[in-house]
C-alpha cells in the first residue's frame, strides 16, 4: 500500500513538473498572440480582446487541469490522499475564474457574434457548477468517472471557445498563431486527462474498466496535436517547446507510462 501510494505522490510530482514546462510554452505563445495582435493595425482591434481572453482561458485551463488530477487521485484513494493539495490547489483555480470575470467586465461580446456569446455562456455556467461537483468531491458523494468527466466537459467547452476566435480573425497570420495556441492546448489537454486517469490507476492499483485502452488513446493524440503545433508554429517556439520540455521530468512520466501499461 505504502509502494502505491508512493506511485500516486511521484507521478504527480514529476507530472506538476512537467505542466510547469508545458506552461512555460503556453505563455511564450499566449505572449506571442498578444504581442502579435496588438502590431496589426486598427480594423484588429476587437480580434485583440479575444486574443488576450484566449489566454485568460488557457492559464484557467491549466488550473482546472490539475485540479482534476489530484481530484481523481483524492477520490481514487478513497480520500487518503492529497487532503491538502486540492484545496490549495481549487483556490488557485478560483483566482483564474476571478482573473477570467474581471476581464470580461469590460468585454463586449455582442460584437462578436451569436456562436462566440452562446459558447462564452456556456463555459460560464459551467464554472457556477463547480462549487456543487467540489462539494461531492470532498464528501466522496461522487463516482471518479462523474466528476473527471465534469473538468473534461468544462476544457472542452473552454477549448471550443478558443477555436471559435479563428473565425473571428481576417488575418492570416493571427489565425496560424491562433491555430498552433490551440494545438498545444489540446495536446496539454490530452496530458492533463493522463494524468488524472493514470493518478486514480495507481491510487487503487488497477485500472478502472475501459481507463487502460483510454490511457493508449490519451497518448496517441496528445503526439497527434503536438505534431500539429510543431508543423504549424513559429520557428522561435518550436525551438522554445523543444529546449523547455525536456529532461528527466519527461523521461520519468514515460518510466512511470511503461509502468502503468
């Protein structure tokens, strides 16, 4: 029991770390979008306010993700685990929320079109249902699958909007910068969903039904999306991505794949 839960802290551990160096990435190309923006002339201006809450999304993203990891991993081990870390870690996500509605105070969606409002809405009422699935989740009241579901449904819906902003920009150049953001997110994705599905593997010691096929597939499409963003991206972030993740951080997660699988 004691290897086990050994297994659960180190793949959270060097996973965390790994975010990091994802997140290193997330900021060179949310940086990039925002500077890139802003340099095009007037007739971008509203282009520009979606692009910054493009990155308001992905740093809440980033949060939501680990909080479904150590979500996952609290439940998985019947909460014996992580009883401190995921408060910590809901009240990091509640800073991003705050950060995303006080930036939105001023924003004025209507401009952007039906599809853009009623994608921002949803993802909005999503959020307001976090304190009910929280709650749930620290009364054990709430099957794993039900509740890493709910994180997974919420990014999606957040990743949607982002990929809405392509439609809004006549620019091709804000547009190749928008889709290679995008890929990576969806590949950071596909990591942060490994991680919670492989957290709660080792917090019972087996895997859940169907969660050892689901874990090849998470795999396979995060290469997938990053093979994308690699093709599409900048010279200076390729170069960026590839001198940041890297080290023994990535080469832990695959010693603790291999075990997993």
């Amino acid at each position: 029991m004691r290897n086990r839960m050994d297994n659960v802290t180190a793949i959270l551990s060097v996973e965390a770390f790994q975010f990091k160096s994802t997140l290193l990435v997330v900021i060179l190309l949310a940086g990039k979008l925002t500077y890139d923006s802003y340099t095009y002339n007037d007739s971008l201006k509203n282009l520009e306010k979606v692009v910054v809450l493009s990155t308001k999304i992905g740093a809440l993203l980033h949060e939501t993700q680990k909080e479904r990891g150590l979500t996952a991993g609290f439940l998985g081990s019947k909460g014996k685990k992580f009883t401190q870390k995921l408060p910590a870690q809901r009240e990091n996500t509640n800073d991003r929320i705050d950060d995303l509605k006080a930036f939105l105070n001023n924003f004025d969606t209507k401009i952007y079109g039906n599809e853009f409002v009623s994608s921002l809405n949803l993802g909005l009422r999503n959020i307001e249902q976090f304190g009910d699935i929280r709650n749930q989740v620290s009364s054990q009241s709430i099957a794993t699958g039900k509740a890493i579901n709910f994180y997974t449904k919420t990014n999606a819906i957040l990743l949607n909007l982002i990929s809405s902003i392509t439609k809004l920009s006549n620019s091709a150049k804000v547009s190749q910068d928008i889709v290679s953001y995008m890929n990576f997110l969806l590949s950071k994705e596909r990591a942060g969903i490994e991680r919670a599905v492989a957290t709660n593997t080792f917090a019972r010691d087996n895997f859940a039904p169907g969660m050892k096929s689901k874990l090849y597939t998470l795999i396979a499409e995060q290469d997938a999306y990053l093979d994308a963003f690699i093709k599409v991206t900048k010279k200076e972030s390729k170069e960026f991505y590839t001198k940041t993740v890297q080290g023994s951080a990535v080469e832990e997660v695959e010693r603790m794949r291999k075990i997993a699988l």
